[in-house]
C-alpha cells in the first residue's frame, strides 16, 4: 500500500491524474480511502524503508497496512 501511495503522488506530480478525487475515481476507491493510502506516505522516512523492504513471513504481508496508518 505504501508503495502504491508513492506511484499515486507520482502520478499526481506528472500530471497524469488531477489530484485524489480523479484517483479515488480512477481506482473505483472513495476519496477518503485514497487520502487514507496517501497518508502513509507521511510516515518517517526511516519507517517506510523498513516497510518497503521489509521480507513476507509464509508468504503474508509482513505488516498490515491498517496497523501503521495513522489514526487521526
């Protein structure tokens, strides 16, 4: 997910997509799911390396997704 949020914010930055509401669109996701996703990209960068390199475990996501958003 946190590397899907990365592709979303470089597709944003090109201009390929608008913003999130055309992305949330795009993707058939709502809007707030969309800014949910895009706020783990707000995660230290320390903690997304880990994330993003971190090994499955018996072919599982080695963490959930929901377990590191943050809750505001």
């Amino acid at each position: 997910m946190l590397a899907l949020a990365h592709k979303i914010q470089a597709a944003i930055d090109r201009g390929v997509v608008r913003d999130r509401a055309d992305v949330a669109n795009r993707l058939g996701l709502s809007r707030a799911r969309v800014t949910q996703l895009m706020d783990l990209t707000l995660l230290a960068p320390d903690v997304q390396e880990q994330i993003l390199f971190a090994e499955p475990v018996d072919g599982l996501e080695p963490m959930a997704e929901r377990a590191v958003r943050v809750e505001n």
